[in-house]
C-alpha cells in the first residue's frame, strides 16, 4: 500500500466534498516536486521487492485450514522487534488489505552490484522465518496469490459471519468485515468505494466448468436482499467485496532510475512486459478501471504508440502544462487524476504543498495498475522509481526470488542494450486478456516487437527510439509464444533469457551469485518452455487429482487442506516438488570472486 496515515478517516459524502481540493492540491505537490528534482541525474541503481504473505491456522484435527486474523498484532511485534529497535534492521513490514495478510520488502532498498541478486532469497527466506516464530503451533506463513476458499463459509479464524448490513464496510454476503484489516483506512476504503458507486463491488469470474456441475451453473444465496441476485451471470462465479481481489497476494519490484527520462524509458519498455510474466488470477479487473494496464506511453519514443483513449481531466492537464510539463507526462498524471480520492484524513485536509504529498499519494496509490511511474518524495534522496506490478506472488522464495532477479536483470539489459519493447498499447492490452487466459503460458500467443535492437537509431532523450517518420505498419510486430518470447527461436526472435546470458558473460560475478542467477533463469526458462508447471497449472493439477474431488469445481475443506499443507511444506523445503520447481543446481562450497556493478 502507498499512502497510510493515522487520523480520523471522512465518510465518503465527507471525502467527496474535499474531492477537487485534494485534486488541485495533489497537482501543486507533484509540480514543486517535479520543479524541484526533473534535472537531478546520476541517481544509481537500487532496487526492491515486495511480497504479500497471507497467515494460515491449520486444524489437523478436523483437516481444515483457515486464514488467520492475525495480522496486526503480528505486524506490531515485527516492527517492535525489527525496525523499532534498529533502523538498519534487514526486513521492514508493512499492512496489506486483509487482516490475514502482511506485506515484507527488505530493510534497505539493493544496490547495483551483482553480489545483491545472492541476497534477494536469504532475506525472503529470513522474512517468513520471523513470522513464522511468531506463530503459535497449528499458524502457518504462506505465499499463495489467492487463498482457495475465500469467502467460503467459516473460512476465518476466528470465525465470523458476514454481517451484510448497511452501516458494514463491505456489507458482502461471503466476506465478513473482520477479515479487513483493522486500521481504519482499509474498512474507509471499502465503506467509500460501496457508498460512491451506490452499490456492492460485483465480480464476475468464468466457473471452470467440470463434467459433474449443472448446467448453466447458477449460485443461489442466503441473506441476499435482491442485489446478489441480480449481479451475478450464469454460469460464474459471483463475489461482492474488495476482498476478493485486494485480499489476493502479488509479487512487485521498485527500481530507481538515474534521471527521470531514463524512468520513463523503463516505465514504457516494462509495460510490454506485463502480460509475459504469470498472471492467472490478477486483482479483479473491470475494463479499464483503477486496477488495469496502463493507458499511456510516458517516453518519447512510445508517443506513436499510444493509441488508446485516453480520458484526462482537461483542467488538470492545462494546470500541468503551464506548470511546465511536457505533453506525455501531463496526460500520464491528468489521466490518474480523474479518480476521485477514496479516503481522506480530517486532520490532512490542508497541508504544506512544497514538503507534502499526501494529496498526490492519495490519487496515485489508489490507481493500481500494472506500472507506477513513482516521482520522489518531498526532501528526500530517493530518485525518479518506476514499479514493475503485474507478478502472483510464489509459493516458495526461490522462485519468488526468480522472477525479482529475473525482472531486474531484464531492466539492466534495456538499459545497456537500449532494447526497443514498444508495441501499440491496444495489443499490449490483447496480450494481457491472452494472458488471463488457463494455461496461457503454453498455448497463448503475444503480440511482440520483432527487431527489438534498436542500435543505430538517434537515441533520443535516453532512448533508443525508432525512427521518426516511419509509418506504424503490423511488420513491426509478430504473434509469438512464450517460449519464443523468453528462450528465443531460430531466424525469429532472440529471446530474453539468452540476451540477459550475454549480458552476464560479460560482468564479474562470484561462482556462488552466478549459480543462484543460473537456477533462477533456469526455472523461467523452464517455465516458459512448458517444461515446468506454472502455479496456477501445479493447482489445479493437485485438485484434479485429489481422491475426493468430484469433478463438481469444488474445493472442499479436505482438498484444500491437503493443498496448503503440500503447499507449506514446499515453501519450508520439506518437500522437494521437480515438476514445479525443478532440481536447482547446488552450489560450491567455496566461492569468492568480485563484483561488476549492474
Ligand atoms: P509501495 O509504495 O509500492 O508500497 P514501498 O515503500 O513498500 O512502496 O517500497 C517498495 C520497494 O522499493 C521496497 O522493496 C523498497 O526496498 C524499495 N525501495 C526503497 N527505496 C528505494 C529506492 N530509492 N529506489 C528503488 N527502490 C527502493
Ligand atoms: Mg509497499
Ligand atoms: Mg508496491
């Protein structure tokens, strides 16, 4: 989460109120931080993950595994125990949506050199280690996207009925409000989002239809007043609460850039990327909401690939470009400045505009799409960042730690290469529909930038850019697989994997750093290839054939019970699992060596 104050949250008729002051405010913070650090260059590299944890209870007794409400207090004595106690503590942990859930990125952000790519996974694995001495005997820490029965009956711990009533927060029939976490801003967030669209969240997910279900497949309700019936579609699954999506757990990785052009090169080059990296479940979408792919190049080069609607707030933008500036930066910001703040403290209504940013946090953090553009924050030392989103989290840190390094050695060799990604937005928008779908990795096909090597080019303002004048024609862009995409193919497509390999050949890197970054390009390579299970597929696989499944799309309490415990026991190493995870090389006793910088 970005923005988190402590204070007296407004209602929404409140916050509605304050909606154009918190626009126009925002809009002046983002200006005096832009007129304060557009020229700064030379930031260098760091980097940082984030994953989201969900805590589990076990019964063993009666087979059944339910999501612990825990995570505040839990939360509270990490902190104490961690960053309180010692500022350079190696972990920090911040609160997610669910009050089952919690968020852990490491103490400091990571620095350029290839040493840092060894340490991605010791520090995850040190993560789930102080949660998981926190727990008592039947808890559990696990790295799933999305808990099988959430919102099934009794799937907290403790138990609580949803409640759906009008003064609740999210007033859903499945989703108790207990299972919100217990700081204010997350029940005001989900109360403001009912009260503004005047009605529940309506999520409508394709059942997977099995040979032992009706047909069409229509829910029936309890407690429903009439609104549940009328939102859900045959044959779907139907959710009415922001637990459904907010309550899932991602994977993201921050990185600084040197100078903000170089941000916005990253930025667009990155956002080609986001269908190619697993994304089963994804947090809900509605066509083109808040939770979405991005709409707009913010690089020059991917000016003339914009070719979506793009609807702005036209005062903003004016208020922008007489601010100074440019045309695709002004668009980027009034665009994200069409929402509506969705909370609002009383106590942070007026503020100090030159060393604040609460307003401008307000509207960006709760514009959750695939890529963030992320412009320092008032008199700080942090630089122009850009946020890589779309990633599930993993079951396990070395394959959590796989896509991070994965990620940033992609950003070393954009930049080193000056790879040109850029397709038109509308098929990077095909392609995340293509992505959605089961078993994309094996049988979709991605729109991708063919001749990808741009050298030779003018590069312009830090990129490597196409040449101006040239007609946007299909010839730029080919249907490819994933396994094109990421392994490559002969007279077709040079692959990801093995231009980062000529990267690395040439970086000094120890004999231990290098053979962790071999097992983790291994396991995309693996997994691109179809050689390897995605998690989505290894799920799906482990419920078909459980010996209580009856091909009726249910996850009864014994089946995911038995899931998450082989699910816990890969994550602790207690079970080996080759067909998901591989057999990763093991490493060298001794090793030693130095380092080139990234
Ligand atoms: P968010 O607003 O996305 O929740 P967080 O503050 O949780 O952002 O941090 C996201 C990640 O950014 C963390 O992994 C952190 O280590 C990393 N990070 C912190 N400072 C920097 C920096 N200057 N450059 C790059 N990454 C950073
Ligand atoms: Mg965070
Ligand atoms: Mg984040």
């Amino acid at each position: 989460m970005g923005l988190l104050s402590e204070g007296s949250p407004l209602n929404w008729e409140e916050t509605k109120r304050y909606a154009d002051h918190v626009r126009k405010h925002g809009i002046i913070q983002f200006l005096n931080i832009y007129n304060k650090v557009k020229d700064r260059q030379k930031d260098v590299l760091k980097w940082g993950d984030e994953v989201e944890y969900m805590l589990l209870s076990f019964d063993h007794e009666h087979k059944k595994v339910q999501v612990l409400l825990q995570g505040e207090e839990i939360l509270h004595e990490l902190q104490n125990r961690g960053e309180k106690t010692n500022p350079n503590h190696p972990t920090l942990w911040r609160p997610e949506y669910g009050s089952y859930m919690i968020e852990g990125t490491p103490g400091q952000p990571y620095g350029g050199t290839m040493a840092d790519f060894n340490t991605v996974e010791a520090n995850m694995k040190l993560r789930r280690h102080e949660v998981f001495s926190l727990l008592k005997v039947n808890g559990t820490i696990c790295t799933i996207t999305a808990f099988p029965r959430l919102g099934c009956h009794q799937f907290t711990q403790p138990v609580y009925e949803p409640k759906p009533i009008e003064s609740g927060a999210s007033k859903s029939l499945f989703f108790p409000d207990e299972a919100i976490n217990k700081h204010p801003r997350f029940s005001t967030l989900t109360r403001n989002i009912r009260h503004r669209r005047g009605e529940k969240i309506a999520i409508n997910v394709p059942i997977y239809k099995d040979t032992n279900i009706s047909s069409p497949f229509i829910e029936k309700f309890l407690n429903d007043d009439g609104e549940a019936a009328r939102a859900t579609k045959p044959d779907h699954i139907y959710m009415d609460a922001m637990g459904f999506g907010m309550g899932n757990c991602c994977l993201q990785v921050t990185f600084q850039a040197c100078s903000i052009s170089e941000a916005r090169y990253l930025y667009d080059q990155l956002a080609t990327i986001c269908p190619i990296v697993p994304r089963k479940h994804s947090k809900y979408r509605i066509s083109k909401s808040r939770y979405d792919s991005i709409d707009s190049y913010l690089s020059k080069c991917g000016e003339k690939y914009n070719d979506l609607e793009l609807t702005i707030d036209d005062e903003i933008y004016k208020q922008l470009r007489e601010g100074g500036i440019d045309h695709l930066l002004a668009q980027h910001i009034a665009h994200l400045f069409i929402r509506d703040p969705l909370t609002l403290y009383a106590e942070r209504i007026h503020m100090d505009d030159a060393n604040e940013s609460d307003h401008f946090e307000n509207i960006q953090s709760t514009n959750w799409q695939t890529m963030r553009f992320k412009p320092p924050p008032p008199n700080s030392e942090i630089g122009w960042r850009v946020e890589f989103r779309p990633m599930e989290v993993q079951l396990t840190d070395f394959e959590n730690s796989a896509y991070v390094v994965f990620v940033v050695l992609l950003t070393r060799v954009i930049l080193s290469y000056k790879l040109d990604f850029l397709l038109p937005l509308s098929k990077v928008d095909e392609n995340l529909i293509v992505a959605q779908k089961r078993n994309a990795v094996c049988q979709g096909m991605f729109y991708f930038r063919k001749d990808i090597y741009k050298a030779g080019n003018p590069v312009v303002d830090g990129c490597a850019c196409a040449q101006n004048g040239i007609d946007l024609d299909t010839e730029e862009y080919a249907l490819m697989s994933i396994d094109t995409i990421i392994n490559g193919k002969e007279g077709v497509f040079p692959g990801l994997i093995p231009i980062i390999n000529s990267y690395l050949e040439n970086m000094e890197v120890d004999v231990d750093t290098r053979c962790s970054i071999l097992n983790y390009l291994k396991l995309i390579r693996k997994r691109a290839s179809g050689e390897l299970m995605t998690t989505a597929c290894w799920l799906r696989k482990f419920v078909a054939n459980h010996p209580d499944y009856k091909q009726d799309s249910v996850v009864t309490e014994k089946i995911n019970y038995d899931l998450i415990m082989k699910c816990d026991q890969i994550a602790k190493g207690m079970h080996d699992c080759p067909k998901l995870i591989g057999q990763p090389v093991s490493k060298p006793k001794h090793s030693g060596g130095k380092h080139s910088t990234v």
